[in-house]
C-alpha cells in the first residue's frame, strides 16, 4: 500500500497538472458521508477516479467491497477506463500495487449492476425473466397494454395528456403510440416514486384508471417473464431486504465474503428515489461510507424520473437514515472554460427568481475560472456575411488567426459542422474552397 500523498503526487505526474485544494480535500476525505457538489469544469470525476484508487491503493478495501456507478454506460466506461489507466501507471510506480485486482470491482450503471449482482445471488423471483430495454418495453406496451388502456381508461387521457404530451395538435389524439408514450411515462414514475397505489385507488377519478391500467401492465409482465428497467429497481431493492441481499450486503454469504465498504455515486443529480433508497441501504454498513457527486444545476433527465430533491436532500437523508450529516465539499473552480463562459452560466442561473428560493438549489459559491488566456478571451464569436463565400472566407481567416496566435497547434483541432457535407454552393462548397 501507499499513502494518499504519494497517490496524489503520481497521478499529478501522470496527469501533468496538479489538482486544487478543493479536490485534495475531497481525495483525503476519510470515512462516512460524503456530499461533493461540483459544478461544470470542477474535474469531479477525476476526483471520484482518485477516490476509487485511494480506497485500492492506500486502504487496501477488497475491490469487491467497492461499488461504483454512475447514469450511463458510456460515463461507466469511461469511469472504468479512467481507473484502468490510473492503476496501470501506479503499478509501473510502485510495483507492490500489480496485485491490487481492480478489475473485480462493482463498477457500472445502477441497471447494469442490479442485474448483475441479482444474477450472482440466483435471486429467485428475478430468474427466468427476460430484461428489456427501452425500446422493447415501449412496443411491449403498444402491443399488451395500449389499447386496452384506451378502450377501458379514457380518464388517463383527459387528465394526464394535456401534462405529457408536448405536441399540442395530438393532446386529444387516440393513436396508440400517444397513449404508449404517456403510459410509458407514467408506469415507470408510478416505480420509481414508489407511489402507493391503494391511494392512487381511493383517489378515484383519472387516478383509479391509471392505477388499474398500472395493474393490468404487471399482469402482463408477469405473464410474459418479462422487465423493465424501473421494475429491474424495484426487484433489486426488494433483493436487498431478503435474507440473501443481507449476505451481500454483509459478506456473510457463500458468494462473497467481502462486505460493501464503499459505494460512490457519479451524476447524484439524475437519481430517483427507488435509486435513491437502494443507495442508501447498500451504504448500511458503518461508518456508511457513501459519496455522491454531482450538481443540481446539471441535471438533465428529469424526463426520465430523476429528481434534483435527491442531491439538494443529501445531507437531511443521511440526518434521517445514518444519524449522520455529511461532510460536504464544494468543487467550484472551473478548468476548462473561458472565464467569459463561467461568468455567463452564473449569470444565467441567477437570473431566474426560483432558483434563489430556499430548497430550489444545494448551498455552492458561483463557479470560478482560472486564468484565461489574455491572447484570446472570447468565448463565443458570430461571423456574419450577405452570402456563403463571404461567411466562409471569414471563417477561413478567423482559423488563421487563432492557428497564429497559439491557441490552437494543429488545424484538425478545428471542427466546421454543416447541414450537408455536399460541395455545392449552398452546402459546403464554399467553405471547401475558402479553407
């Protein structure tokens, strides 16, 4: 093992820049909760890399004991390269850390690893089932449930199309693939807010006919083997609160003999609160070493059932759960934008009145840049022209310009997107001859 000084100090050599006190402070965080707010530019998920290596190389945790997730396979494998490439450098630098078997770590999105780890355990009630994407469950519900929701439970579509359906010429609409975007919508959030569905009943009204039509849906499930990825959650946390999800989450089992010492959590800000919940049951284990990492501000999918009460609760869910308030850190150096770009997205973020009200935003200062470079300090440029050649000329020479003063090495560092790659006089033509 090494000690976290000598972690940071190689990966700054690796990396070829060093990390700000704000990300130290982060990296060094020992036990229990932890809340790291980080804005845009703040290197949050090269922090949560250092934080995975720390608790491989300086605490010696069993990798199986590690879970690591994030919201999508794409930022999961890049999480997981990321921490790849960090422990193939360390081992060359200390070659006592080429036994630290990192690839046995937990590491994925929320989904993938539910599966997984139900898979593992042999978890009954989720064997033989047929796990289906996104689109495979939009056509399961066209095909087993729309139409009977339409022909059975036409107060779905006064109350809840108006909300739901963006297009305006098609909120009256009957088609089929209308209402299965609207139960879509509404079956997964029914999972994933774990509304209760005897009070949806005694509601009555355009409640009792979504709740049945809810309850028609996981007939159908049920007699297809067949789930989604909401109900892969609900699966997976009634798991946990099973005698085997206990041998998981305890090691006491014989499948794995390694508790769950870590979990972190990359993007906090997407979670919704089925995710939420499981989270907080896998961090059960004292001293309930769980860190979140995200920005409310950045939060992208409340389409699909995440909510910013997640982040912004953190610290009051772990006073409630662990009798615990977090440490909290704030990333809020910027370290990749022009300051002019950091200046705006503050600017714009305060100026809606909401988002100053209590509990609309996490406590964090405004985001700050380093030094911008005094050579070229705009952020956005417009070219403007009476015609294509004019505008592509212009561009030509603004490339030449920012070739000459350095800001760029190499023109393939430049990238012109286009409506059409055609070389015709209203496509690219122009631009092809100006450059």
């Amino acid at each position: 093992m090494i000690t976290v000084e000598e972690l940071i100090t190689a990966i700054e050599r690796k990396n070829n820049y060093p990390f700000d006190q704000e990300q130290k402070d982060a990296i060094v965080h020992t036990s229990g909760p932890l809340w790291i707010i980080a804005g845009p530019g703040t290197g949050k998920t090269e922090v949560l890399v250092l934080k995975v290596l720390r608790l491989l190389c300086c605490d010696g945790i069993d990798p199986q004991s590690i879970i690591v997730t994030t919201f999508t396979e794409k930022a999961a494998l890049n999480l997981e390269n990321r921490i790849a490439s960090g422990m193939l450098y360390l081992s060359t630098v200390y070659p006592e850390l080429a036994g630290v078997n990192y690839c046995q770590l937990r590491i994925g999105t929320i989904h993938s690893l539910c599966s997984d780890i139900m898979q593992e355990y042999r978890y009954a009630p989720f064997q033989n089932v047929r796990l289906m994407d996104d689109v495979e469950q939009t056509m399961f519900i066209l095909q087993n449930v729309s139409k009977y929701a339409r022909d059975h439970y036409n107060r779905i579509k006064d109350y809840f199309f108006p909300i739901l359906v963006t297009d305006g010429r098609l909120v009256h609409s009957n088609r089929l693939w209308v209402w299965t975007r609207v139960l879509t919508t509404l079956f997964d959030h029914i999972v994933e807010d774990n509304l209760d569905l005897s009070k949806m009943k005694q509601a009555g009204g355009h409640w009792l006919d979504l709740a049945n039509a809810f309850d028609y849906y996981e007939t159908q499930l049920a007699a297809q083997h067949s789930c989604d990825f909401a109900h892969l959650q609900k699966y997976f946390y009634e798991f946990l609160q099973t005698a085997q999800g206990n041998d998981f989450l305890l090691g006491t089992g014989q499948v794995s003999s390694s508790p769950i010492s870590a979990v972190l959590i990359d993007e906090y800000q997407d979670t919704n609160p089925v995710q939420e919940r499981i989270y907080f049951m896998l961090a059960q284990n004292d001293p309930h070493n769980i860190c979140v990492v995200g920005d409310d501000d950045q939060a992208l999918y409340r389409f699909r059932g995440g909510t910013v009460d997640c982040m912004i609760n953190f610290a009051s869910r772990c006073n409630n759960i662990f009798g615990i308030i977090p440490t909290t850190i704030q990333l809020s150096t910027n370290h990749r934008s022009n300051k002019k770009i950091v200046d705006w997205c503050n600017t714009y973020i305060e100026s809606f009145n909401i988002m100053s009200q209590p509990g609309a935003r996490a406590p964090k200062p405004a985001l700050r840049a380093v030094p911008s470079n005094p050579g070229f300090d705009a952020a956005v440029g417009l070219i403007r022209g009476n015609n294509n050649s004019t505008v592509a000329n212009s561009l030509a020479d603004t490339i030449l310009s920012i070739k000459a003063h350095n800001i760029i090495e190499d023109f393939s560092q430049c990238v012109l997107i286009l409506p059409s790659t055609k070389d015709s006089s209203r496509a690219a033509g122009p631009f092809l001859e100006a450059l």
